[in-house]
C-alpha cells in the first residue's frame, strides 16, 4: 500500500517524499483513512509505530480542506509578537483558538510532535504548530499563543495554566489528540486531562495512542471518544522485533561500572542511550563515562529546558556518543542513529523496559538493548520478562564474569519448554564454578533460595562473550 491509496492531500504526499517515507506502517495504514473521515481513534501502538504522522497527517489534511476561521486571525501584529499588556490593553488581547491540540507526556516528546508536524506541513500555507511546555519562560509561552498556531501540542500542566488565565480559547478546537496517554495516566495527569477534555466541544474528534489499553487509560479512551475504531497493532511478544536483547548479570556497582565501561567501547556503537533509576546517578554515571575517556553527557528533569534541548542537539548532531538519562527525560526519544540502549538500572515498571528499548531500531534500523542486572532485581526483570512474553538471553563477558549466579529459578509446573524460568535456570552455566563461590552465594541469598543452582538442565542459553557483540 502507498500513502497515496490512503487519501493524503498532494502537498503531504510531497513531504512524506521529502522524508523519504514509500511505505505507510500498519498503525499508519489503519488510522489514516479513518481519522480523515473523522472518526475517533483508540490505538494501542508503541513509540517506533510511526504513530505520530498517523495522527499528524489525517490532521493536517483536514486541516488543509478549511478556510482559516475569520474568528481566529493572527493578533502577532496587533501585539507584536510581544508579551501581553496588562490594563486596558488587555481586553484587547484574545486568546488562541487552536483547531488541533496535541497532549503529550513529556516535553520532549511534545517538541517531538511538533517537529514532526513542520515536516509534514512544510509544503501546506498557514498551518503553524508551537509547542507550550513546562520550563519555557513564560512571555515566551505568551509569545507563542498570541500567534495563534492552528496545532498546540502541550503537557497537561502548562496547558491548565494558560487555560486557567485566559490564553486558550478551545471553542474552535476540532481534532483532539492523546499521545502515550498511559504514560500520562502514569504521570499523575489525569485531573488534567478531565479538565482539558471537559473544555473542549463535544463535536471534537478525539484520537488515543496508548502503550497500552489496559485499566484506567482503557476506561477513560471510551469515556472520551464516540464510536471510536480501535486498532490494535503490535502484541507486547510482537514488540520490537528489531531489537536484539541481552542481559549480563553483575555483582556489585564496581562489577556493574567496569562492565559497561568495557560494553561501551564496542566499536559497533553509533551512539547508546544508557538508563539510570536516579537524575544523580545520570550525572554521576556521565561524569565518569567522561573521564574514562568516553564522549557521554547527561540527561534529566533536574536541568533546565534549555541544557536539555541543547543536550539533544548534540546528540542528533552525533557530538554526543552516550546519552545517560532518567526516564522521564529519555521519554519519546527519537535519535535514529541509537544503536545500542543500556538499562544500567532496570526500570521497576514493565512497560518503561519497553519503551526504553524502543529508543533504539528506530525507523525499521536494528538495535541492541542491553540489561546489566543484580541478582536481587530478578523479581523486576521476571515482571519484564512476563509483560514482553519474551526472554532475555544472559551473557558472559570474558574477564568480567560474575562471582555470584542468578537465582535458581522455580520450575514452571506445565513443563514448557522455554520461557523465562528456563532461560534463568540455564543461564550462566556455561562455566562450573568453584565451591567456595558457590557456598558464598548461597550464604547472601535469603532461606527460600537454598536450592543448588545447577539442578536446572544444563544446555547453556548463555553465551560466553569476548566482546559486547559483533554488530
Ligand atoms: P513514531 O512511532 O511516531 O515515534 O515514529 C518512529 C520513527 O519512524 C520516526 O523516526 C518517524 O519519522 C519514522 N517513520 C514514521 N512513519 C514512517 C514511514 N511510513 N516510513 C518510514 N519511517 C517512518
């Protein structure tokens, strides 16, 4: 199928030339036909779908069908482009009148979308997308509305400020979008959201992309939408089928450091995203990445928007070789030359294992996630491992070996012959270890873990390693 079949309008067909897109995706090839004949979506699509030009194109081509409203003129000249005046001048300041409003998560994934949207509009007149975020300075917040832009794409909080004093005015508002509404759900953003979506017409269009459609994001999907399609793509065990994942088991920080050290220096990195559970350990883990000589910087909510854009840049400009960041601020990363992602702490929910590794193979590229996981976090990896339908396959790298093994693992009782339990109770075998080892880990393991590891089947899912890997 070609965009072409899907009823995009010529100049959008152009610019998804210009990007060198040929083939929709299936999240593409579902929603696009819908969304441009108004219908709501629900959609359970991951990061790396191409979910953002499913909502962004149908968009902008019905946006491309309408008369700019006469109600909703630019007043960038009236006021300058400059900040609002207050006193008399005030009354004559008008709020913007969107006709798209695009709710994300994260900052990052906000200026994400809007990018996203300049590009396919790039050959369209008048449609001017701005992005309204937390830790932008206000007058320039301001600034942006007051040119009126035809798409806001914002985080909930910002938004409810500006709508709380008067600056957006959503009674023009058509389409309404929802991105990773799970992970806003996760945030602690639905008040907002409530309240965002009670302003706007009832008559809006509303699209949900969601990780997931599970619980409280799937109630409130069919809360806020109207005979909404619901399309469903990529099964959690579909997921990320380009990317490769490993996980190394480590014994104590010093063991977890050198390893990655030692990882980092595989000459197949193009560039590697490495996850911290902490901002402080994103900084410290950077520093020393730096000083042993590896070109890294950090990346997290504790520095100010601007650090962080211009840390991004960097990073696309391929001046950073190691990005090190909390999740929040990796959220919706979208750097395709990420070969490799390294959760140097695994992420205690599921479905943010997910998305990190959804950081690399981007654009149908393959990519390379890597675990580096302490014994104890074997209930979370479990958790991951349960949600993906996948196992992790454990490596060994020569010289970096652990003392101490993983956890024997309980036996499934149906017998089945692969799946996580198996891959743990075959892991790292592939060397017999010494007694005295052997005795020191079973004396830090807690009483129900007193099972002898190696009676588990032997046939060695590990594979020993003398580099972090050939790609
Ligand atoms: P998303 O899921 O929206 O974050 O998109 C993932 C990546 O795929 C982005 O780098 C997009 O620019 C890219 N992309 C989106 N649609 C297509 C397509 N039809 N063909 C190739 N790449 C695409």
């Amino acid at each position: 199928m070609s965009f072409s079949e899907l009823g995009l309008n010529p100049a959008l067909l152009a610019a998804l030339a210009d990007s060198g897109y040929t083939v929709p995706t299936p999240v593409q090839a579902q929603a696009i036909p819908a969304a441009i004949a108004g219908r709501d979506l629900i959609t359970c699509a991951q990061t790396g779908s191409g979910k953002t030009a499913a909502f962004m194109l149908p968009a902008l081509h019905r946006l491309s069908l309408q008369e700019r409203p006469a109600t909703a003129a630019p007043r960038a000249s009236r006021q300058g482009g400059r900040t609002p005046p207050r006193g008399r001048e005030q009354e004559r300041w008008q709020p913007a009148r969107p006709r798209m409003l695009v709710l994300t998560p994260t900052r990052e994934l906000a200026l994400q979308v809007t990018a996203a949207s300049e590009k396919y509009a790039r050959r369209m007149h008048q449609v001017r997308a701005v992005a309204i975020l937390g830790g932008m300075p206000y007058p320039k917040q301001l600034e942006l509305l007051a040119r009126n832009p035809e798409i806001l794409v914002a985080t909930p909080g910002r938004l409810i400020d500006h709508m709380a004093s008067g600056r957006i005015d959503f009674s023009q508002l058509q389409m309404l979008v929802l991105d990773e509404a799970d992970r806003m759900l996760d945030m602690g953003f639905i008040d907002d959201i409530e309240r965002i979506v009670a302003a706007t017409p009832a008559s809006r269009q509303t699209m949900l992309f969601s990780a997931t459609l599970d619980g409280t994001v799937g109630a409130m999907a069919q809360r806020i939408t109207h005979d909404a399609l619901r399309i469903e793509v990529d099964a959690p065990s579909a997921r990320h089928g380009n990317i490769e994942q490993r996980m190394h088991f480590v014994d104590d920080l010093a063991h977890k450091n050198r390893l990655l050290d030692h990882l980092l220096r595989d000459a197949s990195i193009d560039q590697a995203l490495v996850f911290t559970a902490t901002r402080r350990d994103a900084d410290s883990v950077s520093d020393r990445l730096n000083i042993a000589g590896l070109n890294a910087a950090a990346l997290h909510g504790d520095m100010h928007q601007g650090a962080r854009n211009r840390t991004l840049a960097a990073m696309r400009r391929g001046q950073v070789r190691i990005l090190v960041a909390t999740d929040v601020a990796a959220r919706g990363l979208d750097v395709p030359t990420i070969t490799h992602v390294f959760n140097y702490d695994l992420p205690k929910a599921a479905e943010d294992y997910v998305h990190r590794i959804g950081r690399t193979g981007r654009a149908g590229r393959s990519g390379l996630a890597i675990s580096l996981v302490h014994h104890a976090e074997q209930f979370n990896l479990r958790r991951i491992e349960r949600f993906t339908r996948q196992s992790i396959p454990v490596e060994i790298v020569a010289g970096h070996e652990p003392t101490r093994r993983p956890q024997a693992a309980k036996p499934r009782p149906q017998g089945r012959p692969g799946g996580p339990a198996a891959d743990r109770r075959n892991a790292t075998h592939t060397d017999q270890r010494p007694d005295k080892a052997a005795a020191n880990w079973r004396a830090g393991l807690p009483r129900s873990a007193h099972r002898d590891p190696t009676q588990g089947k032997q046939a060695g899912n590990a594979r020993h390693r003398s580099s972090a890997g050939s790609r």
